[in-house]
C-alpha cells in the first residue's frame, strides 16, 4: 500500500473521530473508550499494513 493512501486513510479517520467527539454528544467515559478503541484498531491495522504483524499470524492459541 503507497504511503499516500497509508497517509489519506490516517487523515480520515483522524477527521471522522474528531467529528464524533465534538459534534456527538455523549458521555466522557464513552468517548474515551471509543477513542481507545480507535486508536487500538489503527494501530494494528498500521502494523498488518507494515507487514510487522505477520509474525503474529503463526501463534494458534487453544488446541
């Protein structure tokens, strides 16, 4: 994936949770945890993209 679309997709989800916390209303514990929970998935996804999660991709975890 070209480092501009990398870059676009970071952009818009950054605007899109921005939109969310000041135009939504809603409780503090909830924007925080929508916030985390944001913040978790671009992470992951930044690293599948990246290809440093593929070592991951091995580890089986019950039988």
């Amino acid at each position: 994936m070209p480092l501009l679309q990398i870059l676009m997709v970071l952009i818009v989800v950054g605007a899109l949770l921005w939109l969310v916390n000041n135009f939504i209303p809603m409780a503090g514990s909830i924007k925080s945890i929508l916030n985390a929970v944001v913040v978790i998935g671009v992470v992951v996804w930044l690293l599948n993209v990246l290809g440093l999660l593929h070592s991951l991709s091995r580890i089986h975890v019950g039988a």
